[in-house]
C-alpha cells in the first residue's frame, strides 16, 4: 500500500505533495469522526471476561451521515493480523446481525433453557467462524436492529439500491478507521435475502477499488448461504421441492402445472382451475416449518403490538413482552429467537454494548419498519454472479437440503445456467465419519 502511495505523489512538486498529503489527512480524520467504535470486555449472560476481542460501534452513512450503522466486530481468534475478513449481512430484509453473530456463525449461543424472567445466558460456540476469520456483523438497512436515521426521511429510502449505496459507504468508512485491516483477504457474505444484496454490493467495491474512490482492498470473493436470487422463480421451486419430499401429491403437482403454467405469483382471476389447485397447494404445506420442514410450526416470536401484554419493571429497557396468545413452545426454533429479545432491550446489555441511549426503542431481531417500508429493487441477482465469477472473484455457495423458503434445487439451476465445467464431481461429505450432505 505505502508502494502504491509513493508511485501516485512521484513527480508532484513540494507544494502540491505537501496539499495532498494534507488532502488525505483531512479525509482520514473526517472519516474517524464518522465512526465510533468501543471495545466490549464483558457482556451480561456471560460469566467472566470474553476470551475474543469484540468491538461495538456506529459508521455514519447517507446525505450527512443522517444514517447511523451499528456494527459487532469480532476478531480471528488465530491470527487476526493475516485471516480473512468478512462484513456479514443477515437476511430478512431487516434482521440484526446479532442474530447471525448468536444463532449462525458467531462465537456466542444462548444456553437454550426455559425463561425463568432472568437475564438469558451466553455459552461460547465451538464452531464459530471467527475461529479462522474477521468478522464484521452489521445491522443493515436503517432500523434493523441498534442502526438508526437522525430524520424520518431516511425511513422513506428504505430499499435494495440504497442498501447497496450506503454498506459501499460503511466498508469504506470502516476501513479507513481499521487501516490495518486493509491488507486483509476480503470477502462479502451473507444468507437469505442478502443474495439480493451481496453480489451488487461486491461489484461495487470491485468498482470503487479499480476507480481508486474506495482504498485498495484485497477483495477475493463473496460467500451466501440459502440466498434469495431470482425473486420471479421461487413459487416454481417450492412447488417442486415439495413434491420431491412428498409434501403434496403428484396429482396437484401435475394439476399445478397444467392449469397454471408456471405463474403461481400473479394468478389471473378468471383462471379458476389454478386458483382452486394452489389452494389445495397451499393447504398442503399450511403446517409446515418452511424454514426448515423437520423442525416444529411454531408461533412467531415478535408478536404484533396489540398482541402484547407489558410487564413493566424498574429497568427502562427489561419490559418482558409476552403474548396473549401462548408464546412459542420451549424446543422451537421462534422459543429460541425470542431470548435475544429479552436480552437486547435490557438496559445493562445496551450499555455494555455501547449503544446510544434514546436512538431507538424496542429491540427486534427483524425489523417492523423495514418489512412494512422496503422497497424491492432487484429482482435477479443472476447477472452479478455471472460477471463477477467472469471477473476472477470466488464464491461459495451453499444450501441446506430442508429449507423450503429458497429450495436448493433453485440455487442448484441457477448454480448450473452459468455454464461451469465441473471440477469436482457430486460426492458425500463427512463429519465424524457420518455422511452430513
């Protein structure tokens, strides 16, 4: 990097070397007042100090910096200096990448026992990627999760393109605050509905490094797990995936097929036979987890507003919400999600993370704002793919064979439209001796 400096300034006059550098320092402190960033030693659940090195903290992004971004920075526990970094986005649109850091890929789970009104419990998990990697979770767009706008205006720029617009602002911000990450192997990742997100914004950094409007990062790939990708074909591979695990007949298939010809998502009312089909479809998988077809059909775990019953306490943030309906039953997967509820709007966990007070009210693990005001932009992801992989960046991409929402034979179709020859065959692989996928 200090190469490629001294190249660009080669030939200028004292005078002119003297204002750029002077240029770049002032940029630099700028950017350092746009990002605040504060180290967690300690978090409430968790007994004792915490054996990573967690960072919390604020990019302000948009017209003004009016959009505060809030981030979770865990470093490699390996060799932080040299390993990989990730930005990670959580699906949804609109779910906080605590949710990721606590129930995917990050170094901490909740002890999963029956809420008894105290604080939920932090436990250590073995398989975190930060084992091998940095990660940086942010809460993404505006509103999902600690994130928040200093005017409601931003809450109308709710969308993919702005999406985009301001984690292009946040990586680069980020990075010119943690220049000695710069040098760092860097990979955008995501799941879910961050396959719409992912490859647009990684072609945008690839832009911006080859521009010189973003510094020179060592940009390698991306990595998505279950991602969104064409939006106009979902219907058409939930129903085959549900035919392949036996969740409705053959013949509704094969009615589904004849009467709708392929259009499940805007089907005309005149057209009485498939309406009458995809109702019996859709009956047919009514029960169903189709975020996962073997675990329990639970009830969601962020009830709506005039659903719930307060109970107050002396501690401004630990108001217990509770359905009036029965909440979630203990060992579903919604019972689980909705520890980190009680846990982030407790007053001493938001000053341990150094969130601001009065910034936003309750904590939700997926955002209401959003789902209610996003607008969806993009509708196909494919070309991204299909010219970044043609540019020389890699990408992994995997799918969990019971997810129902984006069915891998989906990302299976797109995965083979791009034309690859194949490297490595189709094969078993195994975990502690056992076929895992």
């Amino acid at each position: 990097m200090a190469e490629s400096r001294l190249y660009f300034i080669l030939g200028l006059s004292t005078v002119a070397w003297y204002r750029r550098i002077l240029l770049l320092l002032l940029v630099i402190l700028s950017v350092r007042l746009q990002v605040s960033a504060s180290t967690v030693k300690y978090l409430p659940g968790f007994q004792g100090p915490l054996p990573f090195h967690l960072e919390t903290g604020y990019v302000g992004v948009g017209e003004s910096e009016n959009v505060e971004l809030f981030y979770y920075f865990v470093k490699s526990e390996r060799n932080s200096e040299k390993d990989p970094l990730l930005l990670w986005l959580t699906g949804g649109p609109g779910c906080s990448g605590w949710s990721a850091l606590v129930y995917e890929i990050g170094p901490l789970n909740y002890k999963i026992e029956p809420y008894n009104g105290s604080l939920p419990t932090l436990v250590l998990n073995q398989y975190s990627w930060t084992k091998v990697s940095n990660i940086i979770f942010v809460d993404s767009p505006v509103t999902t999760g600690f994130s928040y706008a200093k005017t409601s205006s931003a809450y109308d720029q709710l969308g993919d393109f702005n999406q985009v617009r301001y984690l292009l602002q946040f990586i680069k911000k980020w990075l010119i605050n943690h220049t000695e990450f710069i040098s760092n192997p860097l990979y955008i990742a995501g799941d879910s509905y961050s396959g719409i997100i992912v490859p647009p914004l990684v072609q945008q950094i690839s832009n911006g490094v080859k521009e010189g409007s973003i510094p020179p990062l060592d940009l390698k790939g991306y990595i998505l797990g279950n991602p969104v990708t064409d939006r106009s074909n979902d219907s058409t591979y939930q129903i085959l995936f549900g035919r392949g695990m036996a969740l409705i007949s053959d013949e509704i298939y094969q009615l589904l097929e004849k009467s709708c010809g392929g259009e499940y998502k805007n089907i005309s009312p005149n057209n009485t036979m498939c309406l009458k089909v995809f109702e019996a479809y859709q009956k047919c998988i009514s029960g169903i987890n189709q975020a996962h077809i073997l675990e329990p059909h639970c009830a969601f775990a962020s009830p709506k507003p005039q659903n719930i019953i307060k109970r107050r306490s002396l501690n401004q943030y630990s108001e217990v919400f509770l359905h009036s309906d029965p909440l979630p039953q203990f060992g579903c997967r919604e019972y689980d999600q909705l520890l980190s509820r009680y846990w982030a709007n407790d007053f001493h966990v938001r000053e341990a993370l150094h969130t601001r007070k009065g910034s936003i009210g309750e904590w939700r693990r997926c955002s209401d704002v959003v789902r209610n005001h996003y607008k969806y932009e993009v509708f196909s992801s494919f070309q991204y793919h299909a010219k970044l992989s043609a540019q020389g960046y890699r990408s992994l991409i995997y799918s969990g064979d019971h997810d129902m929402m984006v069915p891998y034979l989906e990302t299976q179709a797109w995965i083979k439209s791009l034309n690859y020859s194949i490297v490595d065959d189709w094969r078993p692989w195994i975990v502690q001796g056992q076929v895992a996928g």
